[in-house]
C-alpha cells in the first residue's frame, strides 16, 4: 500500500466505513500518522508508518431537542421567525451534532416538529452559515414548509420573498448598484469552500451601496446585498470575486487581513474582535403559507457589527448614490 492515497489506504484497511465516510474522518482531524494529525485524504503513505483512526461512536438519526435560547421575533401555529446570532450552526452536520438551531427548534416547538421537511433538516427552508447573524424563518408543520420552500426556491422572481443582507466589504465600489451574475460550485482545490465555475450553478446578487468609509491607504465600504438566488457562501464570494470580500473573512479574504494595519485604532481593533465575516441578515420578508399576508421582519446588527460601524463612523465619505 506505500505510496497510496491516505483514505483509500484505509478504506482498503477498514471492513466497516465506506472510503467516503473516512474522508470526512480525516478532514475531521481523526486520523494520525506516526502521531502527527492528517487532514488530507490525498496524504500519501509511506512503509513503515503507524496510522491511527479514532472513529466516533455511531450517531443519533434524529436531532434531539436542546434547551437552548432563541431570540424569537415572531412566532404562530405555523412559522417562527429568530434572530441567529453568531456561531449558531443551522442544522446537525459531521463535528456539529448538537448545538443547532435544529436542536433548539425542536425543544421550543416541541416533538411535532420532528420530522418536518425531513428528519436531519426539521423545520428549515434555508439556512444561514454559522458565523453570518440575522433574521431567519422555519416551518412548524409540513403546509408551511412547502409553502415557505417553494417561495426560497423561487428567489423572489415572482413572489413576495425579499432577502437583504448588511455587509462591509474592502475597497470602494466603482458604482452604487451593481450586479454580480456568476456561477458558483464546488472549490476543485477545497472542498470546504465554493468557487466561480463555468460548470457551476447560477448565482446572481444585487448589492447596493450605503456608506463608504476611508482614510490614507485604506477603504471600506457598508453595502446592502440582495439574493437572487441562494447558493452557499454566495455573497462571500461573489464579493470577493468583484476584488471587494467581505472585511474580517478567514476564507475568502485571508490576503486583506495586512489591511488592518493601516486602520486608525479603533476600526483596527473592532475588526480584530470580529473572528468572523462582517455580514448580516438584516431584512427577511414572505408570504405567510396560511393567510397569504406579506410578512417582513428585521434583525439590529449584532454587537460586534455595531461597534464596527461605531468605529468607522469618524471615516465617513460623503458619496452620490
């Protein structure tokens, strides 16, 4: 087996997990090799090497509830709308089995909420990543959740569903509104990121500029980001696609992160408290599935998004919208 690729190596070893599965152990930090963590699968083994699998315990099917808090905007028989802060991941997932607001849904809302769209997603008709706050909304039973998935499926095209997102972002928009039409799929080199692909799907976002801020060596700017559609990462990376990522991305941006330097003080400081991308749900709105009222809700930025905006506030560039 020397030379071989790490997790065929042990799909070859192993008689139970599938080689697919062992690639999500490894990525998962639960592989050494002479001691040493692997998380690439393509690692490839030499004679004489120890390898080591720690396998996790078999895992629960279905998310059991958890007594967590939820900051509910609204909530009837049939939806209920929260504000997800950050660091809340939105369903269960390998390395995130509880914790969800999955898990916290199921406790407030009860076990009638257990398999509702699905046993692993209850309740979700979209969802948000774990370091992105703001207004989101899931279905309390299998009418409502039709009706609310169809509505995100649609994009808003010829529905009332409406999507806004704050983001600040390095550099200065050339124009105030703009329009990023490229699609987007799997990154070929990292599978934990997405990437403009000719082959991918489409991905279209409108992004409107609010407020521009700046000094000697540097630029930033607030932006209001609408969805056309709904791809992962959308916003992260067709913002950076455009030579505008979002301020504070560890992925997407690891090559702005100098920039901070030339920050006066306080913005520097905000953004170095930040530990995540500065973006935000702010504005959700949709048709309610039973009485056909157009819904619209809010989310405050949190306060880390606050304090930045407080710290950039002296930096303001007046500018033509």
């Amino acid at each position: 087996m020397a030379g071989g690729r790490l997790d065929a190596v042990l799909a070859k070893a192993h008689a139970v997990l599938s080689r697919n599965r062992l690639k999500d152990l490894i990525l998962a930090g639960a592989v050494t090799v002479n001691g040493t963590p692997i998380s690439q699968p393509k690692y490839r083994v030499s004679a004489g090497e120890t390898i080591f699998l720690l396998a996790p315990p078999p895992e629960d099917p279905e998310p059991q509830a958890e007594n967590i808090p939820l900051d509910i905007l609204y909530e009837d028989a049939f939806l209920i709308v929260i504000n997800k802060p950050v660091g809340m991941v939105v369903h269960p997932a390998p390395g995130n089995n509880s914790g969800t607001l999955v898990n916290a849904l199921i406790y407030h809302c009860g076990d009638t909420l257990k398999g509702i769209g699905g046993v692993k997603r209850p309740g979700i008709v979209h969802r948000l990543d774990r370091d992105t706050s703001g207004v989101m909304v899931a279905a309390k039973n299998e009418r409502a959740h039709k009706h609310l998935s169809e509505q995100f499926a649609d994009h808003g095209r010829t529905g009332p569903l409406h999507r806004a997102y704050t983001a600040f972002v390095w550099g200065h928009t050339e124009t105030a509104r703009g329009t990023v039409d490229a699609p987007l799929g799997r990154d070929q080199n990292n599978r934990l990121k997405q990437a403009v692909r000719r082959d991918g799907r489409e991905a279209i976002t409108h992004y409107l500029t609010k407020r521009r801020f700046g000094g000697e060596g540097w630029d930033i700017t607030q932006l209001e980001c609408q969805l056309e559609t709904g791809r992962t990462h959308q916003i992260r990376v067709h913002m950076t696609h455009v030579g505008h990522p979002l301020v504070a991305d560890p992925v997407y941006a690891p090559g702005f992160a100098t920039k901070v330097n030339r920050l006066p003080a306080e913005p520097a400081t905000a953004i170095a408290r930040l530990e995540r991308q500065a973006l935000h749900a702010a504005e959700l709105g949709f048709e309610h599935p039973k009485t056909g009222e157009e819904m619209f809700f809010e989310a405050p930025l949190p306060p880390d998004l606050t304090q930045l905006l407080d710290s950039l506030e002296p930096y303001d560039k007046a500018f033509a919208k």
